[in-house]
C-alpha cells in the first residue's frame, strides 16, 4: 500500500508542471546511447507518447551517427573526421540519407505508433524544413594549407516549420531525421544537435530536451559532485574557451544558447541512459542533468 500511495505522490507532485507545459512544444534531439540499447529505446518512446496525451507537442529530431559508422563498415568504407564533421562524399550522403531516412526514422516512428502514439516520419528534405549550405570545417588558428573538403555536409540557413505546424494541429508527432536541403536541391548531412537547437528556436519551442550520454556538464569531469545543475550562457562560452566543455558536447550547448537565443525558455542536456530521464527532468521537483538558461 505504501508504494501505491507514493506512486500517487508522484503524479500530484507532476500536477503544476502538467498545467504549466500543457499545449506547450517540446523539442527532442534523440541520440547516443538511448538510441542503441533497446530497452532505452522503449523508455524514450513511452515518455514521448505520455507527453503527448498529457497535452504536450513533442517533436523529436535525430542523427544516427553510429548506425551510419556501421553501414560504412559492412560496405567497406571507413568513416572519416575532420574537426569533427563526418567527410561525406556522394557514396557515403547515399548511405547517410538510407540510414538516417529510410531505417531510423521508420523505426522510431513504427515504435511511437505501436504504443499508442500518432507519429509521422519526415526528413528536412519534406516541404523545405530544413535548408542548408555547405560547411567548411573551422581549422586551427596555426593550420597551414588547403581547408580539406567534407563533401556534402552542411550548415543550416533557414527552417520552414509549416508542415509541423500543420502535424502539430492536427495531434501528430513529427519525427524528423537531420538532412538539410540546399536551393539547388543538393541533400547535405546536418549535425542533429546543431539542426535540433535551429529547430527549436524557429518553433519558439517551451523547451529544447538534448538526450546524451552523460550525467550533464561538470565543473570538473573527473569530479561527479560538480554536476552543474544551472549553467548560464556567459559561463557555458568560458567553459568552451578553457576547454572544459569540448568534443561532441560543444554543438550540444551552442544548441541550447542558439535555442535561447531566439526566445526558448528553456534548454536541457540530460543523462539519455537513465531510464524515463526527460519524465525525471520536466515532471518532477528535483529534476536532473544541466540545465543552460540565460
């Protein structure tokens, strides 16, 4: 009886935060380990759905950089980096845009459905939602040379969200996969961090939810108590500078500081192998992972 009452604790405790994000946009940058472990997978699902019939707009955007790794390893292509950005020359968009497009999203959005949600696969390709350039990749100040081309990887120049809109209104879930369409119909590959913080803010969305493989941002990684639960953008552009946050979780926060930039309220970077993580951060008190606010 006892953890019957406690599970009914629960839910009042959930009561504000209900009444304050009902009809509200959340946008999901899904990735990393939580794509991969299925029962993760199943987790991010039903959090999504029960958003949904809470009265909350998800809208989940994708990458899938290990499965795209993958398919280059059985064709016998290896995957190669430069600053970060995955050279993408014709061959490899072709399987970028297989993976990304023709697997991922359809599986996302078959698990969506399977569990009582109305979920509806697109890429940015669809009615012009996300267009793009192509990128350079930023070199160090002391590189000599010629700047290596990534072939087709782009940057984004605009977001037409008419046709979420539209799926939003009509109760969908829009599930987009990050490939980027030029004025000259060339397909780019698009970070997803990058296209999800762009997203957002074109949306004005209530919230920007980045699902990683980590607690959040430390003061100090190699220090678990220096969680930082509130990182303000002045702080987050130090960090960067003192090489505190690097790597992969650099496009994540300047995600966020785009995101707020452009009106979102707010922006989480949250732990994607804890299960029913984004339930964890947005219904209850304590909350969980960084949080990056203005």
């Amino acid at each position: 009886m006892d953890q019957i009452i406690a599970k009914a604790g629960v839910l009042v405790e959930a009561i504000p935060y209900i009444r304050t994000f009902y009809g509200k946009t959340f946008v999901i940058k899904y990735g990393g380990n939580a794509m991969i472990n299925e029962s993760l997978k199943q987790g991010v699902m039903q959090d999504i759905v029960l958003m949904k019939f809470l009265g909350v707009n998800p809208v989940v955007i994708h990458g899938g950089g290990p499965e795209i790794t993958q398919m280059l390893n059985r064709v016998g292509k290896k995957a190669q980096f430069v600053q970060g950005l995955r050279v993408t020359d014709a061959e490899t968009m072709e399987i970028v845009q297989m993976v990304l497009v023709g697997k991922l999203n359809k599986e996302i959005v078959a698990k969506l459905n399977l569990i009582g949600g109305k979920a509806v696969g697109l890429s940015g390709q669809d009615a012009n939602l996300i267009r793009a350039k192509k990128t350079q990749p930023t070199m160090p100040a002391d590189f000599q040379g010629e700047i290596p081309d990534v072939g087709f990887v782009g940057e984004v120049t605009g977001i037409d969200t008419t046709i979420i809109d539209q799926l939003i209104a009509n109760n969908y879930i829009p599930v987009i996969s990050s490939i980027g369409v030029g004025e000259d119909g060339v397909s780019y590959n698009i970070n997803a961090d990058t296209a999800a913080g762009e997203l957002a803010a074109a949306l004005r969305a209530e919230k920007l939810i980045m699902l990683t493989d980590v607690e959040g941002i430390f003061e100090n990684y190699e220090d678990k108590s220096s969680l930082i639960s509130a990182l303000q953008v002045e702080h987050a552009y130090e960090m960067i500078n003192r090489g505190q946050i690097e790597g992969g979780m650099i496009p994540k926060v300047q995600a966020c500081i785009t995101a707020l930039n452009h009106g979102v309220n707010r922006t989480h970077i949250i732990d994607g192998r804890l299960m029913h993580s984004m339930l964890l951060e947005i219904l209850t008190d304590q909350g969980i992972g960084t949080m990056v606010v203005q």
